[in-house]
C-alpha cells in the first residue's frame, strides 16, 4: 500500500488515529526509517501498540516482521501499555539481598499489578531491571526519573501516597 492511499481504520479502542496519521506523514516528509517510526509511536502512546504498528507498516511497506524485529532488538522499546508512573523495581544482587523481594510483593498487594502489568486507572506500571548501579542505597526503585534508596514497604507506602496526593491536587 502506498502512504498515499486512504488508511485502513484502527479499531483498538484508546487509540488516537490522528497521531498515528501524523506520523506516517512525518515519516513520508522527512525521509524517516522503521527505527524513528518505532521511536514516535513509542513517544505518542508510551508503548507500541501491536495495531498500530501493523497499520503503520502497511502504510508504508515495511514488513511487520522486520518492524517487529527491529523493536525487539532495542531494549527502549515497550510492548505494554504503560502508566504515568513507571515503577522500576531493581532485580540485581544488591537488591536481591535487601529485600527487593519484599518491595515488589508489597508493590503487588498495594497496587494489584505484576511486572509488566498497569493500574485499571493508567497511574503505574511496574518493571523488573538490572542493576541501576546505585547499589550502596539498595533496595532501590526508581520512579519515572526519581531515584528511592534503602527502601521498605512501609517507606513505599507512604512515596505512593505522595504520587496518589499529587494525582488529586488540581
Ligand atoms: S543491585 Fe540494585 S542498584 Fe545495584
């Protein structure tokens, strides 16, 4: 198919069919490859939506399984929805040693998400990394860009009431 061509419509619902189109249309004015159209939609909806990128890549005639190759390749590129809050749990030896077991279970029965998973109401997500490489204030969890060390579920529960309180305030 021609980036010209009338698209197909995206039936996920949530999704925003204009920013794909913008997209596309930026792909086509500045001569872009599959790695910067990855990087949009990354940029546009937090993830990359298996619809999306389908769409995208009868758009343009890039195959999907090269898209998909190429996305899996770069660990920059998410594949679930995510929320405002990104909570990166750290899963290295240091952690490990001080708890960070405890923290993700608390973090499970507090907030009912599992790695990879996200809140019904799109505030947090959580996620399992290395090594941050701040070992000597493990356990450590990282929150968007906010660093929390020598954390304890009790110490936790009050940071997510914080972000809860911030949510609330207009
Ligand atoms: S092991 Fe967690 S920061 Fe190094």
């Amino acid at each position: 198919m021609s980036p010209q061509e009338k698209p197909k419509t995206i039936t996920k619902p949530g999704i925003d069919t204009s920013k794909v189109e913008k997209i596309i249309q930026n792909y086509i004015e500045n001569n872009g490859n599959a790695l910067t159209i990855l990087q949009s939609v990354q940029e546009s909806f937090g993830y990359l939506p298996f619809e999306v990128i389908e769409h995208i890549s009868e758009r343009i005639g890039i195959p999907l399984g090269k898209m998909y190759g190429i996305a899996t390749f770069y660990a920059q590129f998410k594949f679930h929805r995510r929320g405002k809050y990104i909570i990166q749990i750290c899963d290295g030896t240091a952690c490990h040693v001080k708890g960070s077991m405890l923290l993700e279970e608390f973090i499970t029965k507090e907030l009912g998400i599992k790695p990879t998973e996200t809140t019904s109401d799109n505030l947090f997500s959580l996620e399992k990394v290395a090594c941050f490489g701040c070992c000597a204030i493990a356990p450590v969890v990282f929150i968007n860009k906010d660093v929390y060390g020598n954390l304890t579920p009790a110490k936790l529960k009050k940071i997510f009431k914080k972000y809860r309180r911030m949510e609330a305030t207009p």
